[in-house]
C-alpha cells in the first residue's frame, strides 16, 4: 500500500479568486457601497420609505444593518447598474432562474451583465424594486435566528459560489473578458458619449471620438476616428482568464497569435491581460513578444495593486481623457 498522498492543484481555487476580484466591484459589498455613495441620501431614503416594507426596515435597524444593503432602489440600480446581480445573489437565485421567460425580468440582464441600462429595464426598474424588495423582506423575516450583518455578506456568496463552479474553463475566460470591459468602461464613464451592447465611444480631449470595442482577435480594440471617416488604431487588448499555470503558455501563444494579427491592422500597442502570479515574466515576453504591456487580471478585475494603476494611467492616456 503506498502512502503517497495526492492533492488537486489550485489553479481552479485561483480562477475563482480571479472572478471573485471582479465581483466585488460589480455585484458585490464593495461595489454598492461605491454606488450608495454617489447618490443623494435624501433620494434613496424617499426611494426605500416608498419600496421596502416597513416591518422588514424595523428588523434591519434593530441588527445595525443599512435598509439599500437588502432593497433596491431605482436611482442606486441607475448609478451601478450591476447591482442588481447583488440583489439577486442576496435572494439566492441562479442566473437562469432569475431571468428565465416569464419572470418579466429579461431586460435587466444586461444591466449585470454589461453594466448597462436600456430604456425598456429603466422602464421597469420601479416595479422591479417593488417585486424584489417585497421577496427579500419575506427572507429577512424569516430568517432565523434573526438576521445578521454577517449573513448579508456570506447568503450572496453561496449562489456566486455556485455559479463559479458552474463555469468552465471557456466561460471563465467569458466572463473576465466582459469584467474587464465593465473596468475599462468605469474608468472612462465620465466621457462617454455613445453606450452600446458591445461597443462605447468617447469623446477625448482633443474633441475626437474614440470607440472602444468588445470583440474577438483582439478581445479589446480602441481606435480613434476622424472626422472624414478614417480611423487610428490605438490599443489591443488580449484577455486570458484562467489560471492554470500548465495551460498558461498556450494562453500566452494565443495572445501572439491575435496581437500579430492586430499588428497587420496598424495596432501598435498591444496588452495581454493574464494571471501573471507564479509566471516567470521574461518566458512570457519571449513567447509573446508582440506584447507591448502585460497586466495581471486579477489586479484589473479588482481595480487594485500596481497593475490596474499603470493600467488606468495608459487607458487615459491612449484614450486621451483627462487623469
């Protein structure tokens, strides 16, 4: 009989991380906390007095909870509207349940998803705060023993938990493609002059627009357009989430791959966003050297660490908004 123990590596755990990092600036704590504090109290305090069910407020004072950390209101949806991916983890509901035909809530999945908001689900945010806030205050009732601080932080994370686990390799690739998007799209809010599915545009400092697109080969390009319809490459972006460090070379070609094709376009400035941890940097940089700059996902996804500093300084500047 051997005693020779065998464990699974943690490249699975470290994905999770990876996508945990973008969730807690999109559908998590962090991420209304961020947004609570960018409206007017006075609006959101109307906003739950004519929402949120009275006898439920009452319990959450008694436990020091805040009323907008349990019930949606439409102006802190209209401010981040990824949250209301919190408000549904907080019910527990996956994703497919949530948005499923019938449930009236299809137009608002784009709103977690792509942190964007159409005129159809701006049209149904009141009734959708009202609906939701009357299914959490069932749950906050029912809780017992009595609900806690502790429980409003932990619920969310068993139903994220299992949708991660619910990902494969290719969707979690997806998925820190698309949150990497919505990081690129927080960073340049305040110049944005056209929000699409898939695409937005702003306006620079030079009065020109700028279009910054989701795509495939590269996964993020941004180009410049002038007014006789030409347009300049700027960046493309390669994203590769995962963190298997065995798979990481094939990532890293696949970067190559995309970027020399982007080079053919006129891009001259080329990014991977990968999990650098455990990587030796300079192995990566002969296998891809069409890389210009090379940011750690995690990092991006999570808007901290050195990183998403240099990654925000050399948007801006490429871009060319303000700092």
């Amino acid at each position: 009989m051997s005693d020779e123990i065998t464990l699974p590596d943690p490249s699975r755990q470290l994905a999770f991380h990876e996508l945990l990092a973008g969730a807690r600036k999109t559908v998590l704590k962090d991420a209304l906390r961020s947004a609570v504090k960018a409206v007017d109290p006075e609006t959101i305090s109307a906003e739950l007095g004519e929402y949120a069910p009275r006898a439920a407020r009452t319990i959450l004072a008694s436990a020091g909870i805040r009323d907008e950390e349990v019930f949606p209101v439409p102006s802190v949806l209209r401010k981040t509207p990824t949250l209301v991916g919190y408000y549904r983890l907080l019910l527990g509901a996956s994703q497919k349940q949530f948005y499923a035909s019938g449930t009236g809530t299809g137009p608002l999945k784009a709103m977690e998803e792509r942190d964007s908001i159409s005129p159809k689900a701006d049209a149904i945010l009141g009734a959708f705060c009202r609906a939701m806030c009357s299914a959490l205050a069932a749950l906050i009732e029912q809780l017992s023993p009595s609900v806690t601080q502790r429980d409003i932080e932990e619920l969310p994370l068993l139903t994220l938990g299992s949708q991660f686990q619910g990902s494969n390799n290719n969707k979690i690739g997806q998925i820190a493609t698309e949150k990497v998007f919505i990081a690129i799209k927080e960073i340049v809010s305040d110049h944005i002059t056209q929000d699409g599915k898939q695409e937005i545009a702003v306006e620079n400092s030079a009065g020109r627009g700028v279009k910054i697109v989701l795509a495939a080969d590269p996964d993020v390009r941004i180009e410049e357009e002038f007014d006789d319809g030409r347009h300049r490459p700027l960046v493309a972006m390669e994203i590769k989430g995962g963190t298997d460090r065995s798979n990481a070379h094939n990532r890293v070609g696949e970067a190559e791959k995309s970027h020399q094709k982007a080079g053919s376009l006129g891009f001259r400035d080329c990014w991977t966003i990968i999990a650098k941890g455990g990587l030796d940097l300079g192995v990566l940089e002969s296998e891809s050297p069409t890389t210009n700059s090379w940011f750690d996902a995690a990092q991006i996804l999570g808007r901290e660490g050195p990183d998403w500093d240099e990654f925000r300084s050399r948007l801006i500047g490429s871009v060319g908004i303000p700092g």
